[in-house]
C-alpha cells in the first residue's frame, strides 16, 4: 500500500499539521498532539509531518512499553542528535541536561523543572536557523521524566521556531497528561475512504455494500480494515460469500497478530519475545539475549518475513505496537521470567545497572533484599538526574521485593517524596499511607509524619496539617531521647527544629496564635544550634511564639536579634521568607518587602521550580507593598501557573488572593471579585486563614476605592470578628489602615479609634519609616481637625525617603488634599491633590484617581487623567523580562530563571523597548530603578 493509500480521508488532519509546519517555519512555537485508536494511522501522519517539514531539521522519538519506567528514555532517543549544543545552555541547565541524557553525572538531587527548563532552551538552539520540528509517537509510553520535560517545553513556545508534534492512544490518563496541548482527533474514516483502504488491500475490489458492511463494523480504523481485508476471500469481497460473523476487528485484530505468532517457529517466538521485552530495539543485544536462551542465529528471519517486525542498522522495530502486545499475551509467565533474567544478564555485561535491576526485577518470584536494594538504586540515579515520577514508581517496586518491614516503610516514604517532586500528589499520599502501614507494631517515624504533614500543608486542610506537624515533634523528641547521652542534644535539635519550623509554617496559614506560643516554648527548650541558619531560626520561632502570647518586648527583642543576624548573602530562600515574617510581626511592612524580594532572587537562582511557587507569594506581596502592582500581578500570574503545574493548590490560593488585591486597586471588580471567589474556594476548606483574610481584604478593599464606605467598613471589619478567615493577625494587621479609613467614612468613630489603638499596639516595636508614617496617617484620621494636617505632613515627610512607597504617600496626600479642602484651605490642598492623582493614574488605580480627580475639581482645579506608566503598557511576561534585564542580566540568564528560551526573551525585548521609548539596556535599567512616584 503506497502512503497516499494510508492517508486516504485525512485531508483536514493533513491540512492541520501544514498549518502547524507553516507556523514553525515562520519562527512561531508550536505544540500539537494527535489522538486515537491503535491503528487509526496517527504514525502515518507523524511521518507526512517529518517528510514536509523542511527546511525545519526534525528531531524524532517512539515511546516504548518496557521503557516508559526508565527516567529520560525517550528524551535521550529524542535529543541525542543535538546534544552537541549543550555547551550553549546557561550553567545550571547545562549540567542538569548532561545528567539527564547520561552525557555526565547528574548534579544530584536537582529540581525536575530544571531539567525541564534545559530541555526548552536546547530545543531553541537546535531550531536556529531554521526552525525545529520534534515528532513524538507513542506518547502514552514516553516515560514521566521525558513526558514532563516535554510538556513544560509546550506551555512555553514562543517565538522560538519550535515545534512539538505528539501521538498518543485516545486513553483517559493520555488526555489528561496532554490536556494543555491543542489537540486532533484522529477518527475513524468514512466509508467512501474505507472502501479506498478495502480496495488497495484486497484480492479483488469490494463491491459497495460490503464496503460498507467492513467499514461500519471496523469503524473505519484504517488499520483494522487492511487487516481484514486480507483475510476475507474474493467471493466474500464481491458479496458472493457470507461475511464471517463477527468480522476479526477490534480487540480481535490482536487476535489476529497473536494467530500469526502462534504459527512462527519456536525459536521465532522466543526472539520476538526478547526484542517485546527488552524495548530499546537495539539489535546487538536481542540477538544475544536470544542465543542465551538456545535460540538460533536466524531466529528472526521468518518474523521479518511475515512482516512482523523491521531489522534495520539501527535496530529493530515492531511493525505496530499491537504486535508487541501479542508477543507478550501469547507468552507464558515462565518464558517471560526467563527472558528477563537473559536480558539482565547481557544489561550487566553492557554495564547498565537500572536496566539490570529493571530486568532482574520482572524475573523475581517474591521478596528479593539484593534485587530490592538494587532497584533502589537505580532509583537514586533517576532522582539525581531530576526523573521523579520515574524513581517513584522503581521505589514502589522495590518495596514491594523488600523482605524487611521498616525497610519497606522507608522506600515507601522515598516513594512518595520522590512521587511528589514529580508532580504526583496522589500517587505520593498512596506511598506515604502505604509506608504507614509497613512501619507496624513500632509505627510510623518522625520523618514518616512530617511528610505527611507537608503534603496536607501544599495542598490540604492547613490545621491538620498543624496538627500532624506537633505529632512529629513529639515523636523526634521520643526517639531522640532513645539516644545515648551523648547524642541527645545535637540530634534533638537537628531533628526537632525542621518539624517546629513547618509546624509555625501551618500555625501562620491558619492564625493559631495558641498553637505558636507553644512552638516558641518548644523551639526555646532545645539546645542553641551551631549553625547560625539555625541559630536565626530559632529566635525567629521563639520571638514569635513570645510576641503572639503577649511578651511583646521579649518576642520584639528575640525577632530583632534574629533580623540583625541575616547575613547580606549566604540564606537560602526559606530563611529569607522567615526574615520577612518577622519583619512583618514587628510591623515592618518595608522590611519584609524587602525579604520576600530577596527571596525571590535566590529562589530563581538556584533554579529550583519546585519552592518557587512557594516564594513568589512573599515576592509578589512585596512588590505589591512596594506600590509595583502590575509586577506584582505578574508574579502571581507566574506563580499561579507553576503552582498548578506542581500540584500546590494552597499556593494557588495564595497568588489568587494577591490577583484579586491587585485587581481591587485597578478598581476591576470583576477581576477582583472572580479572583477573590476562587482563592476563597480553596482557602476555606483548607483553613487556610491567611489567605481567606487576604481574598476578602481584596473585596473590602475595592468597595473602598470605589466609595462604597459602608460595605467596605463591613468587610474589613469582619477580618476581626467573624467567618473563616477571622482574627488571622498578618490579614487583621495588614487591613488596618484600610480599616480605619473605611470606618470614618461610614461614620463609625469609634471602631476606627479602636482600629488605631489595635495598629499602635502592633506596631510599638517598628522602627522604620513606613510604619511610623502609616501610623501618623491613620492617627490623623480619627484627630481633631486641628492636629490632622500636621499628622499627614508627619506620614508624607516619612514617607519621601521611601522610593516604593508610591501608593501609600499618594493615600495620604489625597487625605491630606480632602482634610484642607474641607478647611477651605483649598490653595494648599490643590498641590496634595494633584500629587496623588498624577501618582495614581501612573500606578493604573483608577478608582482612587478618579477620586483625587473628583477632590481636585472641588478644589477649583480642572484635573485631567495621567497617563499610565510607561511599565502599564508591557504584557506581564514582557514586565518580568523587563525587570531582570534591568538587574543586569544577559538574555541567557534571563530566560534561565523565567524558564524560557534565549530566542523567547529576544523577541519580548524587541517589543519592550519601543513600548517604553527606550533604546539600550542602560536606559531600561535607568528607568526601572525609577521611584514609581
């Protein structure tokens, strides 16, 4: 049959892969995934798509059953024609990527999207100049390692000329892995097209009503109607004989295969089985994985003459993978162990220990500690190398050939530590229950808990996520005390204070002041810690701890001592977010901006997506404090995606919550009101306090730009006294200032006082400018006329030596406008007024310019619109890029740490510059580092 005959019918099919070529060629990223049965000629559209695809180069890959368990199979088949261009990958990609295709050792224990982020950028460098097509067949096979890399690289296409060309069975788990990839349906063909496939297969040319007939109980799977037509004689092709009932299609055509296998010779078989099993198609290694078992030399001869399979130079490969899964149905268990044993013999020979383990593995009748123990360290290689998923699923199966119970337990919880840094969450809660139950009569460690602890905090109910985190302590401090003398206080420290950091971690989520007294009590009753990371950490829970239980000059003095000990480099991202919860618990909003921007940077540079959904919620509600909103969304926007894409969902929440307080200054309510809505539906079932009280700051907030003062005073009012999110002290203190001026305008003087007297309670131990000036403003609000004008001068005066203050000096000057206008001291007010309408329409919160505008009218004074920064003109993506390459960073870096490619950055910066009327990098960076004033 010639390829025009196995493609009869797929004209629209065709038509949509020209069109992906077409967007390739022309320098657009692309991804296209094609769907459908065995057999509906997904493979012959894959081939059609490599032979027109020039000048593109074409890179290609075949998942394969007994690979899809073995970390970058496919992604090394696939890449290995371009792995020449490593050396041009930002470092740390460069290393991850050479681990990851057995180029060099793996760095170790590095993040999956590492790995992921190397593969897109080399991807981009082997698209230049032409552009890049990669076909991908057999997707449902490709192992996770390989699919995930893939996969983050088709979420990420910009302009780099790449494309990504995938087939897959039309399975559930198939549609699910792919869901983000534009799909095509490879459908069964139409009858007049069917017939054209009987006709071209057949002895003779059906005659219509038998076309039909086939057509209709084939379904039209091209596949299934070539092979029945060459098993229905002439008389029944020209209608002169019955049909069989029922025809050999379907689930029958591998009936088919396996009647054509059963007739081979013995020899025949055995050799088919080893080249099912052994899945590489490396010929080499069949033939002598055949001879070990008897078979003769030319064992494969009488399968390549019945069309089974192809033997090529290269290797062997399966005709249809239909027929693989007949070799291996039609063979008995005991002839399988027998060629898993062979093939792992000549995998040792080869030096390949996971595919020996692998081998070994299959072969094994029950509990095996030796094959167990190398399986698991096969695992260790799949886990250096970034192949999570993959080493999850080697663990899994070494547990299950672990004879030991607590050796069970303990690859158990790898497993599900392994399951989780792949992206898994469910199959990681199954290992970590599983190695629950292994643990026995002894029960569960320490560590065992903890993680199931961690589990529930990213995305579970955040209280009984507190809960399990003090039971883990409790048992830390029990095995600890097990120890010798000599051991207690080095182990118990070493042991205990992760379990107590993570513990305070779920208390700050849900607001248990109750349960942080008591984690600062234990923190405080271990030995001082050597390392000084530690040290800091320890003051941080015992500051904490002391400050929400009423020792306001202890739990100050305690944080103080820890801020004071943060170096300016060396902390790793977590610490720097716990610098900025005690900034935050002194009243240091400034302060803890600058932490949680810190954190940032490190996290980018360290590369490790899997923390940085978690840490760009700190970074986002900086730059959201520091009056940069529109940054401040992007990074939500950023971190939202990866937190979906990580399975994270509290982290999700959080970056909602952010969304909607961003959209709540714009003054878009819809925005404000979908983003709030969604944060809140995951928040509450999760207890997740904080976030709630930030998601309904955000709609108290928007009633308040808008002027709605009562609903506003109502809202925020309501973080103190009621509902879910009630009481959280980071979102009561965070509110306050919006508290109080909500409340004066509903008239309620004295829920604004004891507002007031709540922030001076809060903030008696805060130091630096922005918080005092935030006092004096909300002081202000509830003075006698007379002292108020004074009090807003003192919070502006503050405020002038703070660059990224913006929003709060504009607040307060148009307080300041509003109080003289209402003295009739308009020729003062007009200045104050004109300063915050200017500063913010520059800073896109049009309800509040709206109102200074209104403000500046009354005061005699025709106020025209601002025009937004030059910064709200850039795309989110494009203000992300912006605000690196004005840090200094070269493109490469750039893209590094937003996980894009080299070509992606360029192409966003050719539309940046004219956006911001700006022609070199010197002038981006001058104009970034502006204050937003």
């Amino acid at each position: 049959m010639t390829a025009v005959d196995r493609l009869a019918g797929r004209e629209s099919e065709l038509a949509a892969i020209d069109d992906f070529l077409t967007g390739v060629r022309s320098g657009t990223g692309r991804a296209l995934a094609l769907r459908g049965e065995p057999g509906a000629g997904k493979t012959a559209l894959l081939l059609r798509a490599a032979e027109r695809a020039a000048p593109a180069r074409v890179l290609r890959a075949t998942g394969a059953e007994p690979e899809s368990q073995m970390a970058f199979a496919a992604l090394h088949q696939l890449l290995r024609p371009v792995s020449g261009l490593v050396d041009a990958l930002p470092e740390a990609q460069r290393e991850a990527v050479r681990g990851a295709l057995g180029l060099a050792a793996p760095p170790g224990g590095q993040d999956r999207f590492l790995v992921s982020a190397g593969v897109l950028s080399l991807l981009a460098e082997a698209a230049v100049p032409d552009g890049l097509v990669c076909v991908v067949d057999d997707f449902q096979w490709v192992d996770r390692a390989s699919a995930d890399a893939l996969l983050f690289a088709a979420r990420r296409l910009g302009a780099d000329g790449v494309g990504l060309l995938f087939a897959a069975r039309d399975t559930a788990e198939a549609r699910h892995a792919l869901k983000d990839v534009p799909g095509l349906t490879v459908a069964g063909l139409a009858a007049a097209d069917a017939a054209r496939v009987l006709a071209a297969r057949s002895a003779v040319p059906p005659v219509p009503d038998v076309a039909a007939l086939v057509a209709a109980a084939t379904g039209g799977n091209p596949l299934a109607l070539r092979e029945t037509a060459g098993l229905l004689t002439p008389e029944q092709l020209t209608g002169r004989a019955p049909l069989p009932d029922p025809l050999p299609v379907g689930d029958g055509i591998g009936a088919v295969y396996g009647e054509q296998i059963a007739r081979l010779p013995a020899d025949t078989r055995l050799v088919l089985l080893v080249a099912a099993l052994e899945g590489l198609g490396d010929l080499r290694l069949v033939l002598r994985a055949a001879a070990r078992l008897g078979a003769a030399a030319d064992a494969l001869e009488s399968a390549e003459a019945a069309g089974l399979l192809d033997v090529e130079p290269t290797g062997i490969r399966f005709r249809h993978p239909l027929i693989r899964s007949a070799v291996h149905a039609g063979a008995s268990a005991a002839d399988r162990r027998a060629v898993h044993r062979a093939l792992a013999a000549e995998s040792e020979e080869a030096g390949d220990t996971g595919r020996r383990a692998r081998h070994r593995a299959e072969a094994a009748l029950g509990p095996d500690e030796d094959i167990a123990a190398e399986l698991a360290a096969a695992a260790d290689l799949d886990r250096a190398r970034g192949g999570y998923a993959d080493a999850a699923r080697t663990l899994v199966r070494a547990a299950d050939l672990t004879p030991d119970r607590r050796t069970r337990s303990r690859r158990l919880k790898d497993a599900a530590v392994a399951a989780w840094l792949g992206g898994r969450p469910g199959q990681a809660r199954s290992s970590l229950a599983a190695a629950r139950e292994a643990a026995g009569d002894g029960g569960p460690s320490a560590d065992i808990t903890q993680l199931g602890g961690r589990f529930e905090l990213h995305s579970g109910d955040a209280a009984e996520a507190l809960r399990t985190f003090l039971t883990a302590a409790e048992q830390a401090a029990e095995q600890a005390a097990e120890q010798t003398a000599g051991q207690i206080a080095e182990q118990t420290a070493e042991a205990i204070l992760p379990i107590l950091a993570d513990a305070a971690e779920a208390a700050s989520y849900v607001g248990d002041t109750d349960a942080a007294v008591l984690i600062g009590r234990r923190a405080e009753a271990l030995p001082d810690p050597g390392d000084p990371a530690d040290a800091f950490l320890r003051d941080v829970l015992i500051g904490t701890g002391a400050l929400q239980g009423g020792d306001r000059r202890g739990g100050a003095g305690r944080l103080r001592r820890a801020l004071d000990a943060v170096p300016d480099d060396g902390f790793d991202a977590v610490h720097l977010l716990w610098a900025a919860a005690a900034a935050s618990l002194l009243g240091e909003g400034d302060a803890a901006a600058r932490f949680g921007a810190r954190a940032g940077r490190v996290a980018r540079v360290s590369g490790m997506v899997g923390t940085l959904p978690v840490v760009l919620e700190s970074t986002a509600t900086a730059e959201r404090m520091n009056s940069a909103f529109a940054l401040s969304a992007a990074l939500s926007e950023e971190g939202l995606a990866l937190a979906r894409e990580t399975g994270i969902a509290n982290s999700a929440a959080a970056h909602l919550a952010n969304l909607a307080v961003c959209a709540a200054v714009r003054g878009d309510e819809t925005d404000a009101r979908a983003y709030a809505h969604e944060a809140l539906a995951i928040a509450i079932p999760h207890r997740l306090g904080l976030r709630v009280g930030v998601a309904s700051y955000a709609l108290g907030l928007l009633d308040l730009g808008l002027g709605r003062f009562e609903q506003a005073h109502e809202r925020l009012t309501a973080l103190t006294t009621a509902g879910p999110g009630a009481g959280h002290p980071a979102a009561v203190w965070g509110s306050t200032a919006d508290r109080v001026e909500a409340a004066v305008g509903a008239g309620d003087l004295d829920a604004a006082r004891a507002a007031v007297g709540f922030l001076e309670r809060w903030s008696a131990n805060a130091t630096s400018p922005r918080s005092q000036a935030l006092l004096a403003r909300c002081r202000a609000l509830v003075a006698e006329d007379g002292a108020a004008p004074d009090l807003l001068r003192r919070s502006l005066d503050l405020l002038d030596t703070d660059s990224a203050a913006a929003y709060d000096r504009a607040r307060t000057a148009l307080l300041l406008g509003e109080r003289l206008r209402r003295e009739r001291r308009v020729g003062e007010a007009r200045p104050h007024l004109r300063h915050a309408a200017e500063a913010f329409g520059r800073l896109g919160a049009v309800p509040w310019e709206r109102r200074a505008l209104g403000e500046l009218r009354a005061a005699g004074e025709a106020g025209d619109r601002a025009e937004p920064a030059a910064l709200a003109t850039l795309t989110s993506q494009e203000l992300r890029i912006a605000r690196l390459v004005a840090e200094g960073l070269p493109n490469r870096d750039v893209a590094a740490r937003l996980f894009l490619s080299t070509r992606t950055v360029e192409y966003h910066l050719y539309k940046v510059y004219p956006k911001l009327g700006v022609t070199s990098r010197t002038e981006l960076a001058r104009l970034l580092t502006q204050p937003p004033t």
